[in-house]
C-alpha cells in the first residue's frame, strides 16, 4: 500500500529518481564525479539543455531520413529494392509497439549519450529477422570469452540476468578503443557537461533567491555569545529569505544593513554558460544555431552551417549505420547496398530547385518524370527519356549528321518552305561546313519568314507609306541582329538594302520571301553582305 501510493511521486522526479523496485534507478551507471562536484551520467546530462537540444536535433535529423536499398548491377548501376524483409522491418515496423521514427530515433539518443546502441535479434523459422527489440546500454555488458568472442549480459527488471550470443544481438558502436565497446561521450566530456550542470545549479538557486545577492549587517556592539549569534542570523533567514525576502525589516541597537552589488554580469556568469553551451554543440558536432543560439549566426552563413551539419555531423553517422546494417544484418547478400537518403535535407527553397532540376534535366543527367517524383509529383507518360542537348558530342567523335530539327511555325501568309519551293534535305553533310549551312539556312528561314508577315501587310494589304516601312524594318533590324548573331551594322545594312528593290519589285508572297532568304542566308554565313 506504502509502495503504491509513493510510486508516482518517485516517477515524478525524472529518470535516475526511481528507486523503487521495478524503477530503473538500480541499473544506471553512478557515473564519475567532476572537479565542479557533479555526478555525469547520460541521464544527468539530458537535464542539461545543450545536451538535450543537440540529442534532440541528432536523433530527429537522423529519423526523418528515408531508408532506402539498392541490389548492385554489373554496368556499375543500382536498382531499388521494395519487397525485401529488411525493407519491411526499417520502414514499417522494427518492433511491436515502436514506429520506424521513434526506434531510429532512440537508437540515435543511445549513440549519442552513450556511444552504443543495441537490439535483440529476433528470427523466423527462414532466418529473416521479423523485429528489432532495443535493449537499453545501460543494462548491458559485454562478457569477452577465452576464444576472443564475446557474450552480451543483459540485466532484466526483475534482477535476473541473461546472456545472448554475440549472433543474438545487434551492436552499434561509436567511437571505440578496441572494437567491441563504443567509448561513453558523456565520460570523455564529463567536465565540460558538469561545468554546464553546475552553472544551471546555480542559476536556477540564484533566481530562487529572487536573483539578488546576499547582504551583510553593520553591528557596532557585541552578541553575547555564539548561539546568541546564530538565533539571530536564523531569525533573520526566516524573515527575510526565501518567500519572504523583501518585506520590510526592523533593526535594533543600531544595525545597518549593507547590500551586496556583486550581480551576474560581475561574476560573468550569462558569459560562461554562452560559452559552455557553443563547446557541447562542437562536441555533437551540431552548428550552434540548430539549438537556438544564434549570437554568431547570419543570413550569409546559416545556410553553409546547415550543409556542414549535414556533412560533418549526420553523414558520418549514417555511413556507420548503413556499414553496420550490410555487415551484421545483411551479411549473405553482398550485392545490396544500404543508402539513407538526404534529399529532403538538401531541398533548398524554390529557385534553388527549380535551378537544380533545370540544369540536371537539360544536360540528360535526370529525367522529367525524374524530376517529378521528387517534387512528389505522379509521372507523365512520355517524360521517361532524358533530353540531350544536340550541339554536345562525346570527346574523339564526329558529328553525327542527323537530322536538324525543323525551324518554327511560319507565320499565317508567309510560305513554308524556302526560296524554289523545293523542300530542304533531310540530311546534312557530315562536316563542319555542312552543319555550318544548316544553321545558317535554319536562321534564315526563321526570320525571313518573320519579315515577310511583317512587311506583306504594310505593302498589299494597307496599302502603307514609305516612312510606315521604313519604322518597320527600322525595328525588324534588332532582330535580325540577334537570330542571325552578326552585329547592329550588318543589320542595319540588310535593313536598308531590303527598302531600296526586293519590295518593290513584286509584291507576291514567294517573292519577297526569296529575297530575303538568299540575302539572310549570305549574311548568316559571311558575317556581312
């Protein structure tokens, strides 16, 4: 009965605080006191709020990262794999009772606090592993054997223990000094950490006292003994300390009260727990703004922090994550590889990926349907084909000859084929001066196409002045200029050249369209006329 109603005051203190039977105090580590007086354990430092923050941001970073497997092909590719048991169990359920995020996600906190994580392997009767149950480290011990093999002690609830084989468990390490025990972050940063825990301490009885210092009296006469002494200092305490501090005093035989102006910018404490909190983020290699501080941090450089936790904080983590899954629990099928996807880390806001997909899409490097999928967009038939740009060719080769793509659209009243009405060739010579000509035919047709829509309905259907065709074609030289690539002046000398004759001559459609062709086609290929 006495058990039962104090079960929920011991739980309410925080883990390391039950010390009832079935609490989990009898199992954690003592933990090794520091030179400021603290006991560090990873239960004491998650009280610390660096501590917590970075663990935080590791375990929910590494937690929302896709789990992903490949089987190797021979050409060197990689295909995905969706129906494999491991798949099942790493995106759907590793256990009975815990989601993929939460299990990944406590993993990572054990790494973190503790440098090791482990699993009790469970099998069916085909040797597939059906669920991943997480054994806390601090339960654990590893037992090394005669052989060199070790054995894993396992302390239960009840005070029992049992031992696994080395092929019944999964050990992720961290950092390790002799490969079978990861070390302990929290007791190789335990000075730092209980300086951390020490200077919260204070200040969480600092501001207890109302955050103002203590205070001296001024007695001119004697007490009359030391217990005289102490009952009045102790009177004293009662009244003016605690809750009760700032109500006003009554001094006798002439006391004068003196108040301290010793403050925290004095004692420079704001600027030592600043300072402990940016050494416990280098320590979890977490950039300083990920856990709120933001002293150092700008518009300029927060986003090159958030590429470096990235690369120098989750990427080691996850390449010891997948190495130790294709070691330990893929260890028959070496043609599958482990991959934890950082796409959605590496988004970027919308121009970013717009640029992204742009580049990647025009150079073939992704498809567009590619491209879709990883907006979250369902894909298009017809969009499978990676484009390749057609003036690229491998290093050593020729070009190809094919066919060059058909110029646009002519106008409505321009003809659509060039000067003769012949059609063009579908094939072009297989050189320079051959691909040459296509493209300066190309552009020629393009804008003496433009040009004939533009000036058939100033000189047949208006009928327009002079002046009317002159601003027209004055115009009409901008774009030749830049269809064509030759400068203002080739232009410009086209322009006028085409306002003295061609015009005039006849005013059929076919007419004007093959003299501006041949004359566009010269300039094209010359530079000038």
């Amino acid at each position: 009965m006495f058990l039962t109603s104090f079960k929920p005051r011991q739980m309410a203190a925080g883990e390391g605080q039950d010390r009832s039977p079935w609490g989990s105090f009898w199992f954690e580590p003592i933990g090794m006191r520091t030179s400021s007086g603290m006991r560090v354990t990873g239960a004491a430092a998650m009280r610390l709020g660096a501590v917590y923050s970075c663990v935080r941001v590791l375990a929910e970073s590494f937690a929302i990262l896709p789990f992903r497997m490949y089987r190797k092909r021979t050409d060197g590719g990689r295909d995905p794999v969706t129906d494999h048991w491991l798949v099942k169990l790493m995106t759907k359920r590793p256990n009975d009772w815990q989601t993929p995020f939460e299990w990944k996600e406590m993993m990572m906190g054990h790494l973190c606090l503790r440098g090791n994580a482990f699993n009790q392997i469970v099998s069916n009767a085909k040797g597939q592993i059906t669920d991943l149950v997480p054994i806390h480290p601090d339960r654990i011990k590893v037992q090394l054997l005669d052989n060199g093999s070790f054995n894993y002690v396992v302390s239960q609830l009840d005070g029992t223990t049992i031992t696994m084989a080395k092929g019944e468990v999964w050990h992720i390490r961290g950092l390790s000094g002799d490969g079978v025990v990861g070390y302990n972050p929290m007791e190789l940063a335990a000075e730092v950490i209980g300086m951390g825990i020490s200077a919260q301490s204070f200040g969480a009885r600092f501001f207890a006292n109302d955050a103002s210092p203590g205070g001296w009296i001024e007695f001119d006469g004697k007490f009359r003994d030391s217990d005289a002494k102490a009952s009045f200092r102790e009177g004293w305490q009662n009244v003016q300390g605690g809750k009760n501090r700032g109500r006003t005093a009554i001094l006798e035989k002439g006391m004068k009260y003196h108040q301290l102006e010793l403050n925290n910018a004095d004692a420079q404490f704001l600027e030592s727990r600043k300072y402990n909190r940016s050494e416990i983020a280098g320590l979890f290699r977490v950039p300083p703004h990920k856990i709120g501080d933001l002293d150092r941090a700008t518009f300029s450089n927060i986003e090159q922090q958030s590429l470096d936790f990235i690369n120098d904080g989750l990427l080691p983590w996850t390449e010891r994550w997948e190495s130790s899954i294709e070691t330990h629990l893929l260890e028959d099928e070496s043609d599958i590889e482990i991959d934890f996807d950082f796409t959605k880390l590496l988004r970027g806001d919308m121009v970013a990926r717009s640029a992204y997909y742009t580049a990647n899409i025009n150079n073939g490097s992704l498809t567009r349907n590619e491209a879709r999928i990883s907006e979250g967009r369902n894909p298009l038939d017809g969009l499978d084909k990676p484009l390749m740009p057609l003036n690229m060719v491998a290093v050593g080769e020729e070009p190809d000859g094919d066919e060059v793509p058909e110029p646009p659209e002519a106008p409505q009243g321009a003809p659509a084929t060039p000067a003769g009405g012949d059609e063009p060739s579908p094939k072009k010579p297989k050189n320079d001066a051959g691909r040459a000509l296509a493209l300066a035919t190309a552009a020629a047709e393009r804008v003496a196409r433009k040009e004939t829509a533009t000036l058939l309905p100033l000189v047949v259907a208006l009928p327009a002045s002079f002046e009317q065709i002159h601003s027209a074609m004055a115009k009409h030289a901008d774009f030749v200029a830049l269809a064509l690539s030759v400068d203002a002046e080739c232009a410009t000398a086209y322009v006028e050249s085409r306002l003295k004759d061609p015009i005039r001559r006849g005013h059929e459609e076919q007419d004007v369209y093959n003299a501006a062709f041949e004359k566009l086609t010269v300039l094209a290929l010359k530079g000038s006329l």
